[in-house]
C-alpha cells in the first residue's frame, strides 16, 4: 500500500513539474524577444519573404521542452503561415535545434510566401506552441511586426507599343540634265542635237515645272568642255564658246517655258573647261580599250597636259580608238535644270488625308497621320496606308500600334500579323507583339518578344524594366530604365524600391529628382509617390501636401493609403486623419 502511494505521488509531481515548465515558459513569453527583417515586410516580386530572429532569456528553455514557432500574417478574411522553427530543451532526444536552458540564445528562420493584397493591411504574428511530454500549450500570439509594403503594386503596367516614322520631307529637291555634243574644233550647236530623246525630256521638264504652282527652279548649271587634244589656246575658245552658245540657246527654252527669274544674275551658272581629263579619265576606266591600264598609268605618271597627250599619242593603235570613241564625247555642253517641289502644307494634308487620301504619297499619309490627335483618325490614315501601300510594313505596325492604345488587342494582333508575314525579324513589330503578351500576363511570352526586339528603341527597355520590377528584381530594372533614358513614373518607383536591396538613404532625394521630371506632373500617383517619399524622409511637408493633392485628384487613394504601411507611423496623425477621412 505504501509502495502504491509512493508510486502515485511520483507521477502526480511529474505531472505538476511537467505542467509548471509550460506554464513558467508561457508566463515568461514577454521576455523572449523578436526581431523581424526587414522591419516592415515588403511585397517583392509576387511574394513576401521574412527572416524573423527569436532571442530566449536565461532559464526559460525547459530542458524537456519543444517549442513550435510560426510567423502567421493575419488579415481581414484569412491569414497565411510562414515555415516554422523547431527548438528543443537539452534533454530531447530528437534532431531540432537545442535551447540551452541556462544561456538562453537567439535562433532565426526565412521563409516565404506568395502575395495577396488584402495583405496590405495585416500584422505579422508570432503563434507558439509549447510541447514537455505528452502535454501541450499554446502561448498567446504576439505581433511583432506590422503588414506588408505594397509599394510596387503602384508600378504603372503601361508597356510601350513603337510607331515607325514617316520619312516626309516637305520640300524635295530633282534634278534633270541633258548632253549637247559638237563637232571637232566647232562650237555651233547641231540640229540634231536639239532633237535627242534626253533634250526633249529635259525641255518637257522644264515646261511642266513650269507650269506647277508648287515647283520652285533653283537655277540651271551649264558646263561645257573641249576634249583633251590639240592646243590649249583653242581648246579654251572653244570651250568658252560652246559655254556661250549652250547658255543663249537654253535661256530662250525657259523664256519660252515661261521660267520665273531665269534673267536674274545667279539663275544661270556656267564654266567651261578648256581640256577635260577628268571626263577622259572616266572614261577611260570603263571602257574595253586595249592598252587601257597604260593609258591610265600614263595620266597618274604626268600633270603636263602637253606631256600627257604626247605619250598617249605615242601610244598609236590605243589612241585611234580613243579618237574614235573616247574624244567626241568629251567634246560637249551638260545642261542640270535643278528645282525645289513644295509639299502640301500641313492643313492641307489632314484635310486631303480625310476627304481624298488616295491622292497622296505613303510619305504624306504617313506624316499625316502624326498630324491629328484623336486614334480613331490616325487609325483611319494608317488603315488607308494599308490599303494603297500594302507592302510597306509601316502601315500595318502603325495600324496595330493604335489597336494596342485603343486596347483592342486581337486587332492589333491581327494587324502585326500582316507586318511580320513582310519581315518576320522586324524589331519594332517584336516589341509590339510583346506589348500585347504583356497586357494579356503572359510575362513569358513578352519577355521572350523583348528580347528578340533589342535595337528597335529605348521603348524596348523600358518594357522590359516594367517586367523586371514587376518580378522583383530591382537592380535589374533600374538598369534598363536608365537604358531607355526616359523619365518615367516606373524609373522613379524602382529607384524607390530598391532601397531594400541598398539601404541607401540618397535613394529617396534620388527617386524625387526622377519624379519631378516625369511628363504628366498632375497625375494622382505621381503626387501619391511623392507623399511616400515624404514619409520616408519624415518630411511632413512633403507628405501631406502631396498626399491631399492626390487624394483630390482620385477619391480612391484616401482609402488606400489608411492601408498603406507607407504612412503607419501617421495612421494617428490629425493632419492625416484629415486627408484620408
């Protein structure tokens, strides 16, 4: 019987000693200490990652104890679990970490988990189980950080689409010319040289200019020559006089074509070139004349033209073919009429692109386009650049490159189709494709396009960089949006962002120096990130003006910044009651 109370009273203290070790550790839960990095949990990519030390005083571990430590986020409608950490007292027999009893010390776990926006407004819990034997405990939950940093959700997801350029020039300038040839030695123009195919050509586009409100004459050159042989004193005269003979005869054709301004001083300029070796020397090159490259050694050999023409003279089977077939052709007037086309104005041709845009050149079409605002019309000219210019891949980009702005996205697949059965490696059709993977969350997909489109424009980085920070890699997107030399509100979030990865407070007046030069400086978030700045600078001035702007600007911030960890520290704050309220 004695033995039987013994035996009773033995496990009755193990019970109570079992007990009272839980129960001291529960007891003793506010002295253990947790440390939370980053201190406020942040969305990075599309999850949230946390490393959360636990530190335990001296004589709190029970020696038989197992203790079950898991962050938990918890918010409105749900919570999710981090990984757990599991610690054991000195005298467990198992294969967790051990917690000396009499130092105590400081373990840590990382985790992480996938992102949901009722996060943004939630608290990190730290929920503790307590296990000596078959008994079990649970200490109560302690917070021990706020929600989660949902910055990057303000990444704007507007990839941008690439227009290809028109190549209009307003004023173009042509040219026409014609040949007068002569006789040896004579100077008087030929019948039946007024009466070649390339003079009439040349008086006919003289008439027709002339007769065209927009053409401009920018004046006529003449020059005339006399071959290379016989004395200089003669060849002078007569190149002076075919100069002379050439320039009478035209300027009756412009009198007669009713030129504007063809009797002005500077309209007609002449020269005359007594002996032309620079005319020889061309065609001698191209020609088939047996002993050429002799001939030809002989010109670079002497600069006397006297010397010049006696060795090839000596030259004698060369030079009766030269004589034949080289000379006479030297022996002439060249005519250049040069003259200035005027395009259509501006007006003109968005009036002509709506009421008749068959009468206009893809240049003009495509210029008229950059000239009107409104989608529907540029996709209108653009249409019309498909239709009459079907092989020219600049209409069907553009058309598809509208579609996307329009947020007709299967059109404007459609429309890319058509470009990239013309030129399958085009980059700027890639990029556009990439865009509309993008806007439908294939990121794979855009991701594969944008690469495939390096070279077509810094709206290329720019795309990718948008993807970069939508994955959470920062640094890389910061790369890219420098790469595309646009300044951006994605630019000034990312260098924002990154302050995680560099803890580098110039971050912050680095990310404002960005943002003050976006484009549309009265855009609500571009106010909104500037209120966060402020919070992260402690510059109440910056914050709240900035924060009371956005929120006149779009009604929706006030309820989301009362769940932004951004402005936690200002959630009691009057100034800021008053603007989110």
């Amino acid at each position: 019987m004695k033995k039987l109370i013994l035996a009773s009273f033995v496990v009755s203290t193990l019970i109570l000693s079992s007990c009272g070790g839980l129960n001291k550790m529960v007891k003793m839960s506010p002295d253990v200490r947790y440390e939370v990095i980053p201190k406020a949990l942040e969305m990075h990519g599309d999850s949230v990652e946390v490393t959360v030390k636990v530190s335990f005083p001296t004589k709190y571990f029970q020696k038989k104890a197992i203790l079950e430590m898991t962050p938990v986020l918890t918010f409105e409608g749900g919570e999710k679990v981090f990984k757990s950490l599991t610690l054991q007292g000195e005298s467990v027999q198992d294969n967790n970490q051990v917690v000396s009893f009499t130092s105590g010390g400081t373990f840590s776990m990382t985790s992480k988990i996938s992102f949901e926006e009722a996060m943004r407004s939630s608290d990190l819990v730290a929920r503790v189980k307590a296990t000596m034997g078959d008994k079990s405990t649970t200490i109560p939950d302690m917070k021990i950080a706020d929600g989660v940093m949902a910055t990057a959700l303000l990444l704007e997801n507007d990839p941008m689409p690439i227009a290809a350029d028109d190549k209009f020039v307003r004023v173009t300038t042509e040219s026409k010319g014609a040949a007068i040839h002569f006789v040896i030695n004579k100077a008087n123009i030929q019948g039946k040289e007024l009466k070649k195919e390339e003079m009439k050509a040349l008086k006919d586009f003289v008439k027709e200019s002339a007769s065209q409100e927009n053409v401009e004459f920018k004046g006529v050159e003449i020059s005339a020559y006399a071959s290379p042989d016989g004395e200089l004193d003669l060849n002078t005269k007569l190149a002076d006089k075919r100069m002379v003979n050439a320039e009478k005869y035209f300027a009756s054709e412009l009198k007669k074509a009713k030129v504007e301004g063809f009797e002005d001083d500077n309209f007609l300029s002449t020269k005359a070139t007594p002996e032309d070796w620079d005319g020889f020397k061309k065609l001698m090159e191209a020609s088939e004349i047996q002993d050429k490259e002799l001939i030809l050694r002989v010109l670079s050999m002497y600069s006397d033209p006297i010397v010049r023409e006696k060795e090839i003279k000596n030259i004698s089977a060369a030079y009766e073919v030269i004589a034949e077939e080289i000379l006479p052709k030297l022996r002439r007037s060249k005519l250049y009429v040069n003259i200035a086309i005027i395009g259509y104005s501006d007006s003109m041709l968005i009036e002509l692109s709506a009421s008749n845009p068959d009468t206009l050149k893809v240049e003009e079409l495509m210029y008229a386009a950059t000239l009107v605002n409104e989608l529907d019309a540029k996709l209108a000219i653009y249409q019309k650049v498909v239709s009459n210019f079907a092989d020219d891949i600049r209409g069907h980009n553009n058309t598809g490159y509208i579609l996307i702005k329009q947020g007709k996205l299967a059109e404007a697949k459609a429309a890319l189709e058509q470009a990239k059965s013309l030129d399958a490696t085009n980059t700027m059709v890639l990029n556009n494709f990439g865009v509309i993977a993008h806007l439908e969350g294939d990121l794979t997909a855009a991701k594969e396009f944008y690469s495939a489109a390096s070279g077509a424009g810094n709206q290329v980085s720019y795309n990718q960089g948008i993807l970069a920070t939508k994955l959470g890699n920062y640094e890389n997107a910061l790369n890219l949006f420098v790469s595309s030399k646009l300044n951006t509100f994605n630019f000034a979030l990312a260098k924002l962002l990154n302050y995680s990865l560099t803890k580098n407070p110039d971050t912050y007046d680095a990310s404002l120096g960005i943002i003050t030069k976006v484009e549309n400086q009265e855009a609500a978030n571009v106010y909104y990130l500037k209120a966060i700045l402020g919070a992260r600078k402690q510059d109440t001035d910056l914050l709240f003006n900035n924060l009371r702007t956005a929120v006149e600007k779009d009604a929706a911030l006030a309820a989301y910044a009362k769940k932004d960890v951004e402005f936690a520290q200002y959630f009691e704050d009057a100034t800021f009651k008053g603007i989110v309220q």
